[in-house]
C-alpha cells in the first residue's frame, strides 16, 4: 500500500517576523508528479524551504513518508531521502561536472570519509555517473560546471539531487529561463523521473509544462493552497484565472 510522500498540516511559516505560510495544508501521494503555480511571492519557495528544512513551521505538522520532519536539520532529511535543485543553479564552478555529482553522492548520503577510500566510494562513484547518465550529462562529465550552459546546468542540479538517492525530488523552477526547446528536453527529463518512480513536487510558472508533466496541480496564494486537482480542472477553474492568471472580476 502506497504511503503518502508528503504531508503539509495547517502549516505557518516565514522569515523573522514575516509569515509567509498561512495554514497550508496538502498532500503528496508516493509515486506522483506533484505541481505547484502561484504568483510571486505567494509562498511556493518557501514551502520548499519548509519541507527540505531551511527554515522550520511556527505552526503545524510536516512529514515525509510518515516521519515528522519538524525538528529535523536539512542534512537530516537529506538523508532521510529527499532532494532539492534550486532556482538559480549553484555548481562548483571550479569543479568538474561529475565531481559536483560525486560531492552530493558522498555529503547527501552522509559517507564523507568515503572519500579516502577508494574501493568503499565506488558505490557513490556508481551513483555520481548513473545520475549523469539519466540527466544527459555523461559525455559532459570532466567538462567544468562553471563552462556549461543553462540547460545543462539545470540539468546538474537534478544530477545533483539524484545523487543523493532521494525518495522525493524537489524543482525549483528547473525550466525558468529555457527556449522552448529546451524547457521540452527538461519535460521530458521529469517525466523520466516518475518512471524511475521518484515522487516529485515542482514549482514552475510555465503552465503548459504543468498541464502536459503533472499528474495533479496546487494552486497556491497569500500563503495557502488554493485548490489541488486534475491539473486541467485546477487550471480551468475561474479561481485560478482570477488568482494566478489575473482574469478580472465580472
């Protein structure tokens, strides 16, 4: 019986004195493609931030695969499988392509003295070049990260948080900026994911991407999740259109 991967409970949350969370409540299913719309700065980063362990709730219960995630450290949940890109891509520059993978297979996992060992860091050098393999940068894997271009950096970053063997992917905005084109090869990328059966939750603002590579959608605002469904339905309703798209009033 499959579990749920995620569970947000009448969560607050913010920075300082600023809430950004007002009492969002949701659920993501094992196995599923989760998508997250909102304007800006309606809370959809920060409810990353919550979930990989930024920042904590004021208020309210998170849990990934039935474990509270409350108290936990980002490094802990890390390990606990899950995995985060970032907006803005943030390689090591100096490093090669595949020893940017390396670090997250060894710190991710926690296996930092593996690193003296040769043959007990083979598993994580395994781990480093299957998640090239799987994101299209395999041949590019002793190329500087700091040379690639924005399609295959965001691509690292994926690589990245696959490296760590996470249970749960969290993208953050993995096609902002991309060509059509591009944004195409990175649909297709997610939808690899769900076949290697991640569980994904993915903020992005180009709504045909969510349309076509989710299996459910969130709109979010002002910090609370607005309506959750069949992507077509969320993005049909006239509460959206008003919300997020602007439509106005009659």
């Amino acid at each position: 019986m499959k579990q749920d991967a995620a569970v947000f409970d009448n969560v607050e949350a913010g920075y300082g004195n600023v809430r950004i969370l007002n009492g969002l409540s949701f659920r993501v299913a094992e196995g599923e493609v989760f998508g997250v719309i909102g304007p800006n700065g309606c809370g959809k980063t920060t409810m990353l931030n919550a979930l990989s362990g930024m920042i904590r709730p004021s208020k309210g219960m998170i849990s990934c695969f039935g474990k509270e995630l409350n108290r936990l450290e980002a490094y802990e949940r890390c390990r606990l499988g899950i995995g985060r890109t970032w907006q803005i891509p943030r390689p090591f520059a100096g490093m090669s392509v595949y020893e940017n993978t390396l670090a997250a297979a060894v710190h991710g996992a926690g296996r930092k003295n593996l690193l003296r060992d040769r043959r007990s860091g083979r598993k994580e050098s395994d781990t480093a070049l299957k998640a090239l393999e799987e994101t299209g940068l395999a041949e590019k894997k002793d190329m500087p990260s700091g040379e690639l271009t924005l399609l295959d950096r965001k691509r690292l970053e994926v690589a990245r948080a696959m490296a760590s063997e996470p249970r749960l992917l969290l993208l953050d905005e993995v096609a902002a900026g991309l060509t059509e084109a591009e944004t195409t090869q990175i649909t297709d990328l997610v939808a690899g994911l769900k076949e290697k059966h991640y569980t994904v939750i993915w903020i992005e603002h180009n709504i045909e991407t969510m349309m076509k590579a989710t299996d459910r959608l969130m709109c979010m605002s002002e910090g609370r999740n607005v309506l959750t469904g069949d992507p077509a339905e969320v993005m049909a309703s006239e509460t959206v259109e008003r919300l997020y798209l602007g439509a106005d009033d009659e």
